[in-house]
C-alpha cells in the first residue's frame, strides 16, 4: 500500500492511553472534510490510498478525538456500516457552535435546551447520517480509588 500522510501538527506529544471512538464512510475524504471545515474537529493525520481513506485521526480542540476510513464491506474483521456512529461531545461554546452549524444548513436533529442534569445541548446528523450530539456537561468526575 502506497500511504501519504497529512499532517496538522507540527510537534508531537505522547497522549496518555485513552478510548478513540471509530466509524467508516462510504465517502470519507468529504465526511473529513465536513467534520473539520464545518463542525471544528483538527485534522490531525490522513493517510490516503489513492480515493480511500486507510485511517485518519481528528482530533477534538477542546479534547478526545475520532478515528475514521473509508468503509470496506468485503472486511470481515472490523467493517462497520457508514451512518449507524453516534457520539456526544463536549464543548464550552454550545452556543456558538450550534449557531455556526445552523448558519451553514447542518441538518440539526434536536435543537438546542437546557437538560435536567445541567447540560445544555443539541444534535446533528453528518452527511453519512450519523448522529452528533453536543453539550457541555463533561460527565461525573471520578472517584479516587
């Protein structure tokens, strides 16, 4: 396989081990480029087998981040179909990004309000039909053992 690689940053720092949410596309270099110049992820590494997609990371700016490559059905070992990813993100700026998305016609599936648990959220969904939810509630701290 004859891989290039995109990179957006220019230092590397050793991450600290972590869970990395994954998903295919059917189109994944125009979901990466959805997910980044629409909705604010970081392109932080794209490796490219001629149109397909082999793995690319994007990285959240305010933290975490999603691994993605364009779907392979014939995969037996780890094919997961395009448009069936669910993910909630966390995000300080709610507001501002729900009225960017909705500036640029994002398909916006619940609006935005207040919840019960104190996060104040809302849904889109990508053009492969996956669901992103956005909030600011950054889950329950953990407890020291």
């Amino acid at each position: 396989m004859n891989a290039t690689a995109n990179t957006a940053q220019t230092t590397q720092t050793q991450r600290a081990p972590s869970v990395w949410p994954t998903l295919q596309a059917h189109d994944a270099p125009a979901l990466i480029d959805f997910l980044v110049g629409t909705v604010g992820f970081r392109r932080t590494a794209v490796y490219q087998d001629g149109d397909l997609v082999a793995h690319a990371q994007l990285d959240w700016p305010e933290g975490g981040g999603i691994m993605l490559g364009s779907h392979k059905p014939g995969s037996a070992s780890w094919s997961l179909q395009p448009g069936t990813f669910g993910a909630y993100v966390v995000t300080e700026h709610v507001d501002d990004l729900h009225r960017r998305l909705k500036d640029a016609d994002v398909k916006i599936i619940r609006e935005i309000e207040d919840q019960p648990y104190g996060s104040r959220e809302f849904a889109i969904a990508d053009p492969e039909g996956n669901k992103w939810s956005f909030g600011t509630y950054p889950g329950e701290p953990r407890r020291a053992d």
